[in-house]
C-alpha cells in the first residue's frame, strides 16, 4: 500500500488512484457525500447557491469568449448584489471640520485665562520689543524737490479717486505722477461718494490744499478749478470732456502712447475711476513723484491734525508709567468687514440674517449669484477672516504686552461690540479709542464722515510705539510705509500669521506655554520684517526703500 507524502488536509488515508479528466458538468453531476465538490454548509439555499455557480462555470469554460464580458458581468453582479442583500451593520462616515475652519476662539480663551492672569514670568513687551536696532546702515527719507520754472502744461488732467481715505490717497499719488510725467496740469482730484464709505468729504476737508499745492509747485502744477476758457470748449459740463477707461496697473508707457495724444488734442481729459491705474513698477522719475506726493506734500487738514495730535498727546499721558509708549491696533471688525469676509463667527441665527442684509445693502447681487458657493471654513484656514476682539487680545497677551499695556484701538463701529469687545477690555483694561479720549463735541466736525475719522485713526497710530495690523487693506499698508519713512526705514509692526492662529485658536487643549510660546514667535518673525527692500511689484507706499529712502551710515544717523 503506498502512502501519500504529499500535504493534505490533514487525514492519512490512501491515495485513491487517479482518475480520467472529467467534465465539471459530470463531475459535478456526480460528486459523493463528503466528496471534492459537495458544498458545506446548511442545506436548502446555500446548496442551490452553490449549484448556479457551478452551472454558470460549466458555461464559461465551454464558451472561453464570454471571458470579454467578464468585467460587465462583475459589476452587474456586485451591484445587483448590493441592493438585495441587507447587513445589520452599516458603517457611518462621519464629516469632521478641517482643522482651524471652525471658529473656536471662546474655548480657547476660557482654557488660557486662568494660566494667562496668573503669568507674571517676564516684563512687558513695550519695554523691550524692538530694542536692539538693526545693524549695519539706517535709513533716511531722500526726496527732492526740482527747482526752476516749468515748461509750458500740455493739458489738464481731472480724476476721479474712489474707495476709502487710503484708496482715494493713492489715487492722489499715482495722478500726480502721471500728471508730471504728461507735463500736465492737475485738477485737484474728485472724491467719489462710496455706497459703504458714504462720506461726501472734499479734498480740502481731508488734506491740507494750500500746502499740499506748495510742495508740487516745481515738480506738477495743481489747480483746483479748469479756467473758463477750456470749460467753454465743453459747455461747461464734464460729462462731454472725454474720459478715459485706464486698465488697473498699467504701465506708464500706456499714459504717455494712449493718454498724452489725446491730451494734446482736447487739452482737457478725466480718467475716472482713478485707483490702482498706475503699475508699481515704474521709473524713478515715476516713483520719486509718487513719494513726494505720499511723505511730503500730502498733510492732512488742520481741523484733523489737530485733533490727531491732542489724541497722540493723551494717549502719552495715560501711558506715562510706560515711558509714554502705547500700541495701536487696527481692528477690522465693521459690519461691513464681517459681511464681506464671509466668515462665519458665534452669533448664530442673528449674525446670519444681519451678514445677509449688509451684504445686499453693500454689494447687491455680489453674493448671491448663480453658482456662487460661499466656505467658510476654507475661508478661515486660508487666514482671510478679520480677526475678531478676543483673538487679538489673547495674541498679544501671548506675545508678552500685559494687562497693564495702554492701547489705542483704531476701528469703525465694531459689530455687536457689547458682546465682541468685553473680552478684550478684560485682557486689556488700559485700552483706548478715540471716543474714549475725546468728548463729544470735540469729535463732532468728525464724527458723521468716515474718512475724517479715518485720518485722526491714521494720525494717532503713526505716532504709536507699535502697530498691529490685524486685517490688511489699504490703511495697514500705508501705516507701513510712513512709519518706515519716519522711522529709519524700521516699520515696528506686527503682522500675524493669521493661518497659523487659525489652527492655533481651534485647539481648546492648548497650554498656556506653548501658545505663549508661538505667539512670541510669532512677534519675533514681524520684527525680523522690520525694513524690507521694495521689490519691482511692491508698493512704494508700503516699502519706501530704496525710492524714497536713501542708505546711510548708522554713525551718522539722526
């Protein structure tokens, strides 16, 4: 008797002789109790189961080009499968929030408080923020004035500066540059009245316009009325004067092959609207007129610096027990801003409808178009929403300034402020608006005009050891620039990573030490950014250096 070697399943019987290839349709057919081919298991369904498949085999082996079909039959399978077989556990895929997308920052506040008053590890920031000065070379403002009488004007110019207080100032700047480029006249510019903004402020109102027409006199001639003789060539009506249609940022080239041609043959041109028409990459001549205007020749009227200054003085006073150093906080928490940013914060129901009205009030249609799909979340992680009161007072407590720190607070009307702002008068009790500083009737020839308001912000946070933008925009920009002209080319500015505390103000099981501990990091990135050099696409009005600074010698320097 032979033995098999050979593994099996287990049992040691014989090995029966081999048998002659069969048919699977007869081998099948003919399968034994307990054999090779009896299906196990309960009888009834499985065995008629089992059978089909068999069956169906048979069929596939005999007919080798149904093997085409193979993948059609899969799925026709799995699908019918699928929808009649039933599970009594189905698995439930649950839609968790991406990081940072949700807005947590209360938690977070209430798990940091108790650690963050108790913190008295180390001395306040304004003491020491910023104490080493760069070394190496200073900066100091280099912008001349031409001297000498001008050649005959080509033709005036008239435009229309749109936007807000620091949009309408570029539009300023960047006429007066084309303007001397064209070797024209430039009408003292219009200010449009925006829907949001809706102040109807002339330039005289916000500038001084005496001086501001003193400073250009060698370099641009300005006027503020066309004479009769050119406004009877019109009717006197600007509508008939022809207007041209600029592309935003466009190069100077563009002014001097489109725009002067046409100057030279009307004598009198608008371009309206004005804003974000003038390429930053451009000549000097181009710049160096665009720095006069912006630093020098730009000063706002008497009625605004005045108060600005009185303000700059108060805040100095209160702050006498710090050397008379205070920060300033531009805080973007308007209605407007909220509505606009899209962001989703916790007023429920009630911020829901009140960001709905103010964004068909502001910008109607704008959101609701077809197909527009408004997130949130990725809003928030991408760092684009405004930070609210709360975020800012507990990132500059995590970045060293304490409760005792003063701090002027420039903003329009912050929404729902009785609840938004509470946190943040708690963390910093010292804090300031100009409102606070100012009675009411000292605020009164401000207060209904919004760019006026704007510039006694602009005047008291210029004068502040340290600014903190919290938002972007035009107004932070500016800062930016003219404390770097003022400064030695150092800005002095804190600018968050505001997609890092994003993430960082989702996390309710942070550590008051190592949220301080990204904070400060934070802080210290923003002063590594002090100066920076423009670069070809830069803002002159936020990087001064090198076209309106010059280098110098920090031995030298004043």
């Amino acid at each position: 008797m032979r033995i098999n070697r050979l593994p099996s399943s287990g049992h040691t019987t014989p090995s029966p002789p081999a048998s002659p290839r069969r048919s699977p349709r007869y081998r099948h057919g003919r399968g034994k109790p307990g054999g090779r081919f009896t299906p196990v298991g309960p009888p009834g369904r499985a065995n008629l189961a089992h059978r089909l498949a068999w069956l169906f085999l048979s069929v596939l082996l005999r007919r080798q080009g149904i093997f085409l079909f193979a993948p059609l039959i899969y799925i026709s399978g799995m699908l019918l499968y699928m929808g009649t077989v039933s599970f009594d556990v189905v698995p439930v895929i649950k839609h968790r929030p991406a990081p940072g997308s949700v807005y947590r920052s209360p938690q977070v506040y209430a798990k940091l408080k108790p650690e963050m008053d108790a913190d008295n590890s180390s001395s306040d920031a304004i003491s020491t923020i910023w104490k080493a000065s760069h070394k190496g070379v200073e900066w100091k403002p280099c912008v001349k004035r031409s001297s000498g009488e001008l050649p005959e004007s080509n033709g005036y110019i008239s435009v229309e500066a749109n936007g807000g207080l620091n949009q309408q100032r570029i539009s300023i700047c960047n006429a007066v540059a084309v303007a001397g480029y064209l070797n024209a006249t430039l009408v003292i510019p219009n200010f449009h009245y925006h829907s949001i903004w809706r102040d109807p402020s002339k330039f005289r109102d916000i500038y001084d316009e005496d001086y501001f027409t003193s400073v250009l006199q060698n370099d641009v001639r300005v006027v503020n009325k066309i004479p009769e003789y050119i406004m009877e060539r019109f009717d006197h009506n600007m509508s008939n004067v022809y207007n041209f249609r600029v592309k935003a940022w466009s190069p100077i080239q563009f002014y001097k092959d489109e725009v002067l041609p046409k100057l030279l043959e009307e004598r009198l041109i608008r371009i309206s609207p004005f804003a974000n028409r003038l390429s930053f990459d451009a000549p000097p001549a181009v710049q160096r007129l665009r720095c006069l205007a912006n630093y020098e020749a730009l000063r706002f009227s008497s009625p605004i610096l005045t108060m600005g200054e009185t303000l700059v003085a108060r805040m100095k006073e209160r702050s006498v027990n710090h050397g008379g150093k205070y920060i300033s906080v531009h805080l973007r928490f308007e209605e407007d801003m909220v509505a606009f940013s899209c962001c989703v914060f916790d007023g429920g129901e009630r911020e829901k409808e009140d960001m709905k009205e103010a964004r068909e009030r502001g910008w109607k249609g704008k959101f609701t178009k077809p197909g527009r799909v408004i997130r949130p979340g990725a809003i928030r992680i991408n760092g684009k929403c405004p930070l609210t009161p709360l975020e800012v007072g507990l990132m500059l407590r995590g970045m060293g300034f304490d409760k005792n720190t003063y701090i002027f607070l420039a903003s329009g009307k912050i929404y729902n402020a009785e609840k938004t702002m509470a946190p943040l008068i708690e963390m910093f009790p010292n804090l300031q608006t100009k409102e606070m500083l100012a009675s009411e009737e000292e605020l009164a020839p401000f207060k209904n005009f919004s760019s006026r308001m704007a510039a006694v912000d602009y005047t008291v946070c210029l004068h502040s050891e340290v600014f903190v933008t919290t938002q972007g925009g035009n107004f932070p920009h500016f800062l930016m620039g003219h404390r770097r002209y003022l400064y030695g080319g150092h800005s002095k500015t804190i600018r968050p990573d505001k997609r890092k505390l994003a993430l960082l103000f989702d996390n309710p099981n942070i550590g008051w030490r190592s949220f301080k501990r990204q904070m400060l990091s934070m802080r210290s990135h923003s002063d590594s950014k002090g100066y920076e050099l423009k670069r070809p696409s830069d803002s002159p009005y936020t990087f001064p250096c090198p076209d309106c600074m010059c280098r110098a010698n920090k031995s030298n320097a004043t």
